[in-house]
C-alpha cells in the first residue's frame, strides 16, 4: 500500500488496480503507523473501486474498519452512473447526535447529579432489546416513517422550536413505508423512544473552555454551562431496513455486483428500482431516528424537570445525522453535480450561506456535533465553505474505535472502569457492565486530537469543549 504525504495531516493513496479514484485521508502520521489503520485503508481503497465514485473516496481521522465502506468513511458517487451501499451507510441508520443546553451552571448542579442522573435513567428505556412506552400500530409507525421528528412534537413529545433546530427539520423525503418489510415494522412498533445499547448514551455536561467567544454567545453558552448529549439512531428497525436490502440486492443484483473486491460493499445503482427502494426505505428509518431522538429529548426535559422544576430551560441547539446517504450538489472538476453523498461515521458539514443550513443557523454555518464516550470530552463546531469545497460538506463523527468490543473485554475490567471514571467525579449508570467495559474511554482515539485535526485542516471550526458530569449508558 503506498501512501503519500500532501500535507501535515492530509495524505493519499494513488489510485491502483481497479481503483477508479484515489483514497484521500485526512489523519496525523500516528495514525498512518499504527498497523490497524491498513485495515480501514485497504476497505477504503475497494470503496474507490466502485460504480460512479467521482473525486475521490475520503477518510475522516476517526476511521476504523467497519461492515464493506470503513467507518469515517465518506464517498460520492454521480446520481446517474453511480450506485447506493447499505455498507456505505450502515446498519444504525441515521444514528446520529443531539445537543442540548439548560439554563443551568456546575453550581446548580454538583450536588444533584446523582439525582438527575437516576431520574434521566428512571424516564429513557435503555438497554439492549429495550422498549419504550409508545406502542404503535402499522398505521401509526408509517406515519412516523414519513413525518419523523414532526409526528413526535404533534404527539407531545418535544417542541415546535425543536424541529428548526434538527438536520433537514428532522424529516428526509422520499420516505415511502411501502418499501419496508413487515420484519421492520414488527421491530419498530415498541422502540421509539429507546436508546439501545452499545456506544449510545444520554451525557450531561459542563462546557470546560471556549474557542471562539462569539460564535459561543451566538448559540448560549459559556464556560460552566450545562449541556445534554444524546447519542442513538434507528434502533432495530434501520438494522432489519439495512438487513433486508443487502438480501435483496445480493439477489436480485448478482451479476451488477459479481465483481466486487468485497461482497460486504453490495449496492445497487441509485437509478435502479431497488436502488431508489432502498434509498426510499432508508430515508423511513432516517425519519425513525430523528423521531427517536425527539422523544428522548423530551424525556430528558422531563429528568431535569424532576429534579430542578419545570421552569428549567433544556433549549436543542442541533440534531444531526452520522450514517445516512443524501442527494447533494457540489463541484466536480468545475461543475455543479448530483451526487449521492454516503456518510458511514461522518457528520454533515456545511458553511455558512448554505441553504441546507436552517434559518437560525446560516449565517455562522451548520452546528456540527463530535462526541466522546463516558470519561472524554465532546465537541460543538460549526461547519465551513471548505468543507464544501474539499470534503462534500463533511467532517469527523466521533473519536473512532482502537479496541474491538471483544478485546476490550478481554482487557478491561468492569471495575477499573468504574473507578476510573468515579476519579473524575463522572456519576455513571448502565444497564449491562458488559457495555461499560466494551465502551470504555480506553477502546477509542484521542477525541481531543481528532478535533484538532478537522479544525486544523478548516473543515469544521471548534466553538466549545464540554466534559461530561453524569452518563447513562445501555
């Protein structure tokens, strides 16, 4: 595998053998070195390979191996002669992050966090196979799937003030629910409103230090503000979505697919009838995710409600997407472009002017969310024009995994882990010790570094650094 150095953190692997672009990746020669980075290259590598990729495959600095497209991994691919993967978006569709900020500060907190943290645990179902109160019907669930997160605020479920405050007004078109399987709709009809398990959490934070003063005004906060993070997605019902059509398109699709240098990256053209049932289907589970999302920040409200009263404010700053593909325009070799955007593990990105910017937020660019795990910190950024230009309006989603969830296992213990996040005086509490250990802050990247590496290249700008106080966990 041969890599070149273009910049401090920009390097590229030429195109060779059936790569139709090269594999730009933007990372620090640590990275570049460490022997379980060739595994996500040479997965990124075969995404170059693919139908209509046009410029290049990219990797963001959190990229780790993942199911065919690495996680990290963004490419683009023209809406005529190019192609859909549910590899390329993931099995959690439209798992993705909200961000929120209260009226309060640390004073106002330090000595209720066990407090809180017990009541935000009594109100969000967590946990593996977890359901929740809101019980629908088919008929109810397609008009989740079509509605997203509006049909949670018409329900009860949050506020009209939120749905400006969400990617896309948190509901994605075309979203036909004739596209999804009776197993999807059997497995979503009790999970709304449930945060799984996994690397999904509900965090309360305190912004710890501010990077730009104005920008951090702009959105409210300042230096011992309390802020909520929320981290899920579409739950079973966008794994059985993804589950379904890689069947369908390995079926149905075998002679498109029948040289591909990993089966895992099967996909369809995007004009193809099951590419554009897929997309429709996908776009479903998107609109389930941003729903989802909805309604555990509203049970969060009713957390701090608990225990601080119902006069406390817990105001969405932003809602966004990490796994998702989307028809987007952008530049290539001097023209404007349909492309089909995928994003496994990347977060939309753009500038400020942008029209797919809400209204509120145009003039300083897209708020743009990378969180860390339990005992590390998270990030609010605002994307960038040069994120247009350089990375199809993405940047990084999180910190990335190093350690697998069974070697993490094998390594950590459950009560080191808890100790060491009790030295950091971080209240936790989670359904299965077997998810702490597994989402260990051992297991991932330096998030501090990563952050720094996507505001270095300018195509994300930080606004604020928040540490987390209390975590609920799966």
């Amino acid at each position: 595998m041969k890599i070149e150095r273009l910049d401090k953190y920009i390097w590229k692997i030429p195109k060779e053998g059936d790569m139709k672009v090269d594999a730009i990746i933007f990372t620090d020669a640590e990275s570049v070195n460490d022997p379980q980075f060739r595994e996500a290259m040479k997965q990124l590598m075969n995404v170059a390979t693919l139908p209509g990729i046009v410029k290049y495959a990219l990797a963001m600095p959190d990229i780790h191996w993942g199911y065919g497209f690495p996680i990290g991994g963004v490419a683009a691919f023209d809406v005529k002669e190019g192609i859909i993967s549910p590899g390329g978006v993931g099995f959690d569709i439209n798992c993705g992050v909200r961000l929120m900020k209260t009226d309060l500060t640390y004073e106002d907190v330090k000595d209720r966090m066990r407090s809180l943290v017990e009541a935000i645990y009594e109100f969000v179902p967590a946990g593996v196979g977890s359901t929740g109160d809101i019980v629908l019907g088919k008929k109810g669930l397609r008009k989740v799937l079509v509605e997203g997160a509006e049909w949670a605020v018409k329900s009860g479920y949050g506020l009209e003030e939120d749905l400006e405050r969400i990617e896309d007004g948190g509901k994605i078109h075309p979203a036909d629910p004739s596209y999804v399987s009776e197993e999807a709709f059997e497995r979503g009809s009790d999970e709304l409103g449930t945060l799984g398990a996994g690397n999904h959490f509900v965090e309360v934070q305190m912004v710890q230090e501010i990077y730009d003063e104005e920008l951090a005004e702009f959105f409210g906060l300042e230096i011992g503000t309390i802020t909520v993070m929320i981290h899920s997605g579409s739950r079973g019902f966008g794994h059985q979505v993804a589950t379904d059509y890689i069947r369908l398109m390995r079926d149905n699709l075998k002679e498109h697919n029948k040289n591909l240098p990993d089966k895992q990256l099967i996909n369809a053209p995007f004009e193809h009838p099951l590419g554009q049932a897929y997309y429709s289907a996908m776009n479903c589970a998107a609109n389930y995710a941003f729903a989802n999302r909805e309604i555990l920040g509203h049970l969060v409200r009713k957390a701090f409600w608990k225990v601080f009263g119902r006069d406390t404010r817990v105001d969405l700053i932003y809602d966004v997407a990490h796994n998702i593909a989307k028809v987007e325009e952008y530049e290539v070799d001097g023209k404007r472009r349909k492309l089909v955007v995928h994003r496994k593990g990347a977060t939309r990105s753009l500038g400020p002017g942008s029209e797919k910017v809400p209204s509120i937020y145009r003039e300083v660019g897209q708020p743009v969310i990378i969180p860390g795990d339990m005992g590390t910190a998270s990030y609010l950024l605002v994307g960038t024009k040069k994120a247009e230009e350089k990375t199809f309006g993405s940047t990084a989603h999180g910190a990335g995994r190093v350690l697998g969830r069974s070697a993490a296992l094998k390594k950590l213990d459950y009560r080191e882990v808890l100790d060491e996040l009790a030295e950091k005086n971080i209240v936790v509490m989670s359904k299965s010790k077997k998810t702490l250990v597994e989402e260990a802050p051992e297991v991932y990247k330096d998030v501090d570094r990563v952050v720094q590496i996507v505001h270095e290249i300018g195509i994300s700008r930080k606004v604020a650094r928040m540490i987390p106080l209390g975590v609920v966990k799966g």
